[in-house]
C-alpha cells in the first residue's frame, strides 16, 4: 500500500476500526461506493490506488468521495453518537 497523506473527517476520527465499517455498511451507498470507501477511509488508500482497482478514472473516485463521506458521516453520528463529535 502507498503511503497518502489522509485525515479522517473530525465527525468519525474517533470511531474504532469495526465502528467505522459497521457505519460504512449501514450507509446503504451501494456496491462501488461501498469499496471506495472501505478503501480511502478503512485501509487509508490514495484515490489513485482506489481507481486502479475499481478500474475507472481518479476524478471519478474525487468526485464520488464527498457524497460517500456525508452519507457515512450521518450514518456514524445516527449509529454512535457518544464517540462522533
């Protein structure tokens, strides 16, 4: 894996590793989404990497990421409240 420079949104920098993909898979975002972010927010990878395994375009993954990361947000404050800020 290649090292990113990556920070997790304050809303869910807290959660533990299993909260933030049990968030993740509540989100409902759909298979591709799904991967993408597992990828950039569980295993920290950059976008190009995401983009060469999901086979599609960087800009297509920067640009899919900040819907994922709301969604996954909300659904992480509705699900732990007490660890989300």
């Amino acid at each position: 894996m290649s090292a990113a420079r990556f920070r997790l949104p304050d809303s869910i920098g807290l959660l533990l590793r299993r909260e933030l993909e049990e968030a993740i898979e509540q989100a409902n975002l759909g298979t591709l989404d799904t991967a993408v972010a597992k990828r950039y927010l569980v295993d920290k990878a950059p976008l190009m990497e995401i983009a060469v395994e999901l086979d599609c375009d960087r800009s297509t993954i920067g640009k899919r990421l900040p819907p994922i990361l709301k969604r996954v947000e909300a659904t992480a404050v509705r699900l732990f409240p007490a660890n989300t800020s």
